[in-house]
C-alpha cells in the first residue's frame, strides 16, 4: 500500500528539520573561539530554520493544490490523447472512404471509356457501312443511268441507222428505177389491194 502524501511530506520536513539542527549543534560545539564567529553561524542556522520551516509549510499547504494541478493536467493529457486518437480513427475512416470512392470513380471513368470507345467503334462501323451503301447505290444509280444513256443512244443509233437506210434506199430507188418500173410497181399493188378488198 502506498504512504499517503502528507506523511511523505511530513517525514521530508522532519528529516530536513533533524539534519538543521544537527548542523546548528555541531557549529554551536565548535568551542569559544571567535564568539563572533559563532553568532554569525546561530544567525545562520536561525535562517537556515526559518527557511526550512516556511519551504515544509507552503510544500505542506500547496501539496494537494500542485497534485491536483498535476493528476488534472494528467487527465488533459490523457483526454488530448483519446480525443487525437478518436480524430485519427475517424480522418483514417475518412481517408478510407475517400480513397473507395476515388477507386470506385475511376473505375467508372475507366468503364466511360471503354464504352465510348466501344461505341466509337460501333459508330465508325455503321458510318463505314453507311458509306458502303451509299456507294453501292451511287454505283446502283450510275449503272442504271449508264443502261438508260446506252438504250437511248442504241435507240438513236437504230433510228438514225434506220432513216439513213431510208434515205439511201430512196438514193438508190431513184437511181436505178425507172418510170416504167415505177408504173408497174403501182399497178400491182393496187391490183393486189384490189383484190383483197
């Protein structure tokens, strides 16, 4: 069991106040010579009591206030340092929670990403295929007209081949028919329009 503190002070104080005395004595015992010398040394060791006394009474008196100072500012420190570990719980929770939340943001910009870079290709695969149909069509359109311009060309071609026959026919009729020829020629045709009719 621990001594209480008054009895720790007061047994300081005893043993400060034995060992004055015990010092007053042994300069008093040093004999008559200089008896000025001696008074100097009583006034000494009067003060040296007088100061002994004054230090164990204000330790006796001040003793529970400087333990109370020192067991309270003991329970400052000990509050401070379950306060500051309560912060450092919490700014560690909080760096946790921070650092979840900046894993699970850059997952999803990561994910943003691919799904643009996902639809990007999409994308470019529908414009390539779009430009493939437009081609085909143009191509389609080209052809059609190609056909259309060689119909109408041929169609030309014939009608002009066909009138330039005409022509030449005509050329050559006048050349080598005669009128006789001609007058036979209009006979037998009436006559066979005659006849059917």
């Amino acid at each position: 069991m621990k001594p209480s503190t008054r009895s720790i002070h007061f047994s300081l104080l005893l043993s400060l106040l034995i060992v004055l005395v015990l010092v007053c004595v042994s300069f008093a015992s040093g004999g008559g010579e200089g008896g000025h010398e001696a008074s100097q040394w009583k006034g000494f060791a009067f003060k040296t009591l007088n100061a002994v006394l004054i230090i164990g009474f204000l330790v006796w008196m001040l003793a529970p206030k400087i333990k109370e100072f020192f067991s309270g500012r003991r329970q400052e420190i000990k509050e401070s340092l379950e306060t500051t570990a309560v912060q450092k719980a919490e700014a560690e929770k909080q760096y946790r929670e921070y650092a979840e939340k900046i894993d699970k943001a850059s997952l999803e910009i990561d994910g943003i990403f691919d799904m643009i870079k996902a639809q990007g290709v999409v994308e470019k695969q529908k414009i390539i295929e779009d430009a493939n149909k437009v081609a085909k069509k143009m191509k389609e359109d080209a052809q059609a007209r190609l056909d259309q311009e060689l119909k109408k060309a041929s169609t030309q071609l014939r009608s002009e081949a066909v009138a330039l026959s005409v022509q030449m026919a005509e050329e050559i009729l006048k050349k080598h028919i005669t009128t006789q020829d001609h007058e036979t020629m209009v006979k037998e045709y009436m006559d066979k329009v005659v006849n059917k009719n």
